[in-house]
C-alpha cells in the first residue's frame, strides 16, 4: 500500500470543525507534474487525469491552491519559450512562413488592413517639369505664380467673378 504522501493529489476531508464534503489536494509531487506536463503542451484535462482527478476538480483545485495556478502558468511560459525558439531558429534559417507569422502573432501584423502610419513623403521630380500642350512654358510658370499668390497656408483663395 502506498503513502498518500506519495501521489501528486489526494482527497482530503474537510478540516476539523468544517462542513461539506472532501476535496482534491495537490502535493509537491504534483506541482511537479502540473509544470511538466504545462510545458509539453499537454491539455488541462490530460493534466487532471494525471493527477487521478477530472478536469473540474482540477480548476478547482487552481483556484485553491494558488501554487498549482502557478505550477501550471509556469509550465506554459516554458512551453511559450520553447515555441517561439524553435520558430524564431526557423525564420532565421530563411522560412517565410516562420517569418510571416511571427511579424503577425508577435507585431500585431495583419494583411489587407490599413497600417496606421504617419508618413512624410518628399517628391522631387528631378527638375522635371510637364506643361500641357496648349501652353508654352512661360505660360505655365505664369500660371504656377498666380496660383501660388493666391493661396494663404495650402487653401486656395477663389475669385469672386461677376456672374458665379
């Protein structure tokens, strides 16, 4: 016969002087075996058959016992880290697909929507300049320095014309 001091879990009554009825209790061992079994990726409820209860005793036994919450997101975080290793190595190897999703899972990334960008965009020509055929090029000039007297900071001042 084993110790119950053995096993990851066992079922506890309720303290002296307490009613209701037993509840699962977590032990060293099992907090081990939570973290462990987190960091492989495994399901809550593979975790709680682990433990030789079902997965509702299980949650309750998280939002008992601190510890196995902790045990548990430990797990996870070691997992985390290991996946984003393994596919970090393999984007630096040249795979786009790594690549692209890690620009999507971890930079917010998304394809086909509008990025929300402040850009200050400075087009020169190269002294190229493209006048209508209907004008000369001091024509045109002419036409650039009216405009340009009648606009007040990027607004352009109509003329009140007889008749508009």
């Amino acid at each position: 016969m084993t110790d119950n001091r053995d096993l990851p879990a066992r079922l506890v009554p309720p303290g002296s002087g307490e009613l209701g009825r037993s509840h699962w209790h977590v032990t060293e061992l099992g907090l081990a075996v939570v973290e462990e079994l987190a960091g492989r990726g495994c399901h809550v409820a593979t975790i709680a058959r682990a433990l030789g209860m079902s997965k509702d005793a299980f949650k309750s036994c998280r939002d008992r016992q601190p510890e196995v919450d902790e045990a548990y997101h430990r797990g996870l975080a070691r997992e985390h880290d290991q996946l984003v290793s393994n596919l970090r190595a393999a984007a630096d190897d040249g795979n786009i697909v790594a690549n692209i999703f890690l620009l999507k899972a971890r930079h917010q990334y998304r394809e086909g929507e509008a990025l929300d960008a402040n850009v200050n965009v400075n087009f020169n020509p190269g002294g190229v300049v493209v006048v209508p055929q209907r004008q000369t090029i001091e024509e045109f000039l002419e036409e650039q320095r009216e405009r340009e007297a009648n606009t007040i900071e990027g607004e352009v001042v109509r003329e009140a014309r007889r008749g508009d």
